[in-house]
C-alpha cells in the first residue's frame, strides 16, 4: 500500500510489508473513532471495523475512501472477517451476536439472540468468526465464554468444544479464530498467551 505516512518495513520471511500510520483517507464529516480489525475482500479493498459510527468503513488499496456501511446495525464492533464468497462477518461483542453483510453493505444473516448473554450456549461477547472453504462458521466465543462454535452454511448450531482452564481444549478468553489452508483452526487464547491449533473435530 502507498501513502504519505512514515513508513517502516519488517521483513517476515518473504514479502515486506509496510506499516503506514495515516492510511485511508477518510471524509471530514466521518467522526474518528477507535479501529478494532481490518479485514480485505477479494478485490482488495479493505474494511475496517471501528468501535463508532459507522461501523465499517471501506478504503481502496490506495487509500481512497469508498463508502461506509453498518450505521445503526452493530452495538460493539469487535471482529471482522471476510469469506470466499466476499461475505462480511462482523462480530457484535456486546450485543452477543455475529452480523453478515454483502459487499455493499447490507445485512444478510444474523445469528445468535441480540442483547442476550448464554451460558457455554451461543453467544456470550463473542469475539470473531471464521468461514472454512466448504462454508462451515467458526465462532470465537469470547469473554463470556470459553468455548467455539460451528456452525453449518445456514447459521444453524452444530457442535461446541472448550471450557475455562490452561490446558488443551481449555481457553482463558479465545479471542480470534482463523481456519488455515489445512483445514486446521487456529485459537488465540488470549489470556493463556498462546495460540491452540485443533482439527475440524475440536481434537
């Protein structure tokens, strides 16, 4: 990405990337707000999830601002995550809900009961969702809970693993989850300062 913020670059192994401090220019009559993630569709546009209104705001690869979208749809902004299909997983933390938009901004699935905390049950501040390639949803779930999710393509329940603890299968705040080319899941367990990697099956 190009800009004119000071630049550093570090070097992981292959590619450089460059770390640009004012990306994104962004219309004065936006309010500034905290960023929580970003995610990059498949065009290359990059959605950033704020913690304010509006929730998401949509930048070039350049830079250039495109649009915002989500105003009034999201209580607590917390994670972001774009699938296959170019579909928005944005993870409301404190509403206890995972909210889908299309690209243009539009709400096309919710799962979870809005405002209503579960015990060990979907959702309590969930944190992130995942989409693995057969369109299976991995849920993060989160600071309420200790625990994942999945769930099918539709948004249906399917499974749950994990419990309060430091040993395996064991969370303390599972705070992302990511699903690899390996068809592995991958847990940051925040407050254990680690990450679990389990197959499909929770093992």
């Amino acid at each position: 990405m190009s800009g004119s913020g000071d630049v550093g670059y570090v070097s992981l192994g292959g590619p450089r990337y460059a770390v640009e401090r004012n990306f994104g220019r962004t219309p004065s009559d936006l309010s500034p707000a905290r960023i929580s993630q970003v995610a990059v569709e498949s065009s290359g546009r990059v959605h950033v999830l704020r913690r304010g209104e509006p929730p998401v705001i949509v930048y070039e690869p350049d830079g250039g601002f495109v649009r915002s979208y989500g105003a009034g749809e999201i209580f607590d902004s917390h994670g972001i995550s774009i699938d296959t299909w170019d579909r928005v997983w944005v993870a409301d933390r404190d509403a206890h809900q995972i909210v889908v938009f299309d690209l243009s901004g539009r709400p096309v699935l919710r799962i979870g009961e809005r405002h209503s905390p579960n015990w060990e049950a979907p959702f309590n501040h969930p944190t992130r969702a995942a989409v693995a390639p057969d369109g299976a949803i991995f849920v993060a779930d989160g600071y309420g809970n200790a625990r994942i999710h999945e769930f099918s393509p539709e948004g249906d329940w399917r499974s749950s693993f994990g419990e309060i603890g430091v040993g395996q299968r064991q969370f303390m705040t599972p705070h992302s989850v990511i699903v690899d080319r390996q068809q592995r899941l991958l847990v940051c367990d925040r407050e254990n300062d680690r990450v679990q990697v389990f197959n499909r099956d929770g093992q």
